[in-house]
C-alpha cells in the first residue's frame, strides 16, 4: 500500500535537507555544535525517507529491486543512490538535478548564517 508518491517523498527529503542546512548554517557562525537529540533525529529522518523515496520510485519505474533493501541501502547508499539515480533518470538529468540540490543546500546554509549573524 502506497501513502504518498515519489516526487512528493523527494519534496519531503529536499525540505528536510534544507532545513538542516539553515539550522547548521545558523549554528556554524555562532560557533556551536549541532545538539545530539537534533542530529540523531536528521539523520534518522532522511534515512527512512530516502529508503521510502527509493521503495516508492523503484515500484512506480518497475526497475529491478533488491532482496533487502534496507539493509543494502544502509550499507552502500552512496554506491547505490547515485547508480539508481543514473538508471532511471540518465546522467545530464542526475548531474543537474544533483547540483541543484548543492546550490539550494549552500544558499540555505548561508541563509542560516545570515539570520544568526542578525540577531546577535
């Protein structure tokens, strides 16, 4: 049973990432570590939604899917996303979207550090 889509999953991620990156940005010019509860709770977060992202978008593209999933995907995800993203998407499509992503993660880290150094 599938609740939500696959473009709507990578929404949720790239708003999720984002938000990291403004909280990191904020945090850095203030010199601070990022909390632990924040942190564990980032990366548990991205890591369930990415797995959900990928289980999603692999049923919907019928491409081939891994006995465990999970735990492969624990293990390999900077092998396996990359590779997955450039099988089904191509690779100019991957590339942009992919320095999209990098664009938006450096401005909201600066966006973070903006809002930090003005209310200080």
């Amino acid at each position: 049973m599938k609740l939500f889509s696959a473009r709507f999953l990578a929404v949720l991620i790239f708003a999720l990432l984002t938000l990291v990156a403004i909280e990191r940005g904020a945090l850095s010019v203030r010199h601070a570590d990022i909390p632990g509860s924040s942190a564990v709770l980032q990366y548990v977060l991205l890591f369930c939604l990415i797995g959900y992202w990928l289980d999603v978008d692999s049923r919907q593209r019928q491409t081939l899917r891994y006995w465990d999933m999970g735990f492969f995907l624990f293990v390999a995800w900077p092998l396996i996303l990359p590779y997955y993203l450039v099988k089904t998407r191509g690779t100019k499509r991957t590339l942009l979207s992919t320095l999209l992503f990098a664009a938006v993660y450096v401005g909201a880290f600066l966006v973070g550090s903006t809002i930090s150094k003005l209310a200080k």
